[in-house]
C-alpha cells in the first residue's frame, strides 16, 4: 500500500476520537478523586474551574464531544470531497495545540490525567502528519501557520458552543 494524504485526513476523526474516548471514560471519576488535592495545590484555579466539571454529567460531557466530533467529521468529509484542506488543517492544527494543554497540564500537576496517555498517541500522529505535508508541499509554511491561528479560533469558539451545549443538555435532562 502506497501512503497518501488522505490516510491522514482520514485518520484525524478516529484519532480526535480515540483521545476523547480517555476523557469521556476518566474525566468524572478523576476529579471527584482529585479535587482536594487541586484545591489544595492550586486554589485559583480550582475555584474557577473544577465547579463547572464537577456539575457537568458525563453524559452531558459526551454531547460535547459529540458536537465536536460531527463538526469534524462534516469538515474532513467536506474537504475531501471538494478538494480543499485548508480548513481541515487549521482544525487538524487547533487539535494538535490542544494537545500541548494536556501535556502541560500533566507537566503541572505531576500525576494521570485523563487524557494524557491518548495525547501521546495523537501526538506520534501529529507529528507524523505535519511532518509529511510539510516534506511533500501539501501546504506552504505560511499557510499552515495562518490557518494555525483560524484553526485555533475556530477550535476555542467551539469548545465554548460545546460546553454551552452540555449544560443545556444537562438542564433539559434533569427536569
């Protein structure tokens, strides 16, 4: 078998996925086991953060990933079929960053988190990824680092509809 792009482009949904898989499973398990050690070691930034994980359901947290998930899935497929990338990599690339916050989180807090062994597996494939398109011109350096910052906006405006999303679906479900 002869390896392309589209492997690649193919490859992102599963790998988005597989990492979310870890923090739909850990993520509520691992903060009610966590969360006075956090207070403890980082009082800040537990009271702005760890109320709004600790009230969101997993199933609510799942919706989440699946509006992520979809929108990605819509872009992949859409990139595919009209031969245009440029989107898909500025999410490709957002995603890749995203990835950086897990590992300094986990650099942090000196302990598992969810989502830190995934990280590792999508940032073998990352890296791989941006390493190939850059090596066979599939995109010119000033593009990618444009769409880097696209992709990053696009990525965090999402996260804030996605969070939005879940607890709607948290406040709709608990009725």
């Amino acid at each position: 078998m002869i390896f392309n792009f589209s492997i690649i482009v193919w490859l992102f949904p599963i790998i988005f996925m597989l990492h979310e898989f870890e923090e739909i499973i850990f993520f509520k398990y691992w903060i009610n086991k966590n969360k006075n050690f956090l207070f403890n070691k980082y009082p800040k930034i537990s009271k702005r953060f760890l109320s709004h994980f600790e009230n969101l359901s997993t199933p609510a947290f799942t919706v989440a990933v699946a509006e992520e998930f979809i929108l990605l899935s819509i872009i992949t497929i859409a990139s595919v079929i009209f031969d245009m990338y440029l989107l898909w990599l500025g999410i490709f690339m957002g995603f890749f960053i995203h990835l950086f916050t897990h590992l300094i989180q986990w650099i942090i807090i000196r302990r598992y988190i969810p989502a830190i062994y995934t990280t590792f597996i999508s940032f073998a494939y990352c890296i791989f990824s941006l390493n190939y398109m850059v090596n066979n011109n599939i995109f010119q350096i000033k593009d990618i680092l444009l769409w880097t910052i696209i992709g990053l906006a696009i990525v965090f405006t999402n996260l804030i509809i996605a969070h939005k999303l879940a607890f709607w679906f948290d406040k709709i479900t608990k009725k």
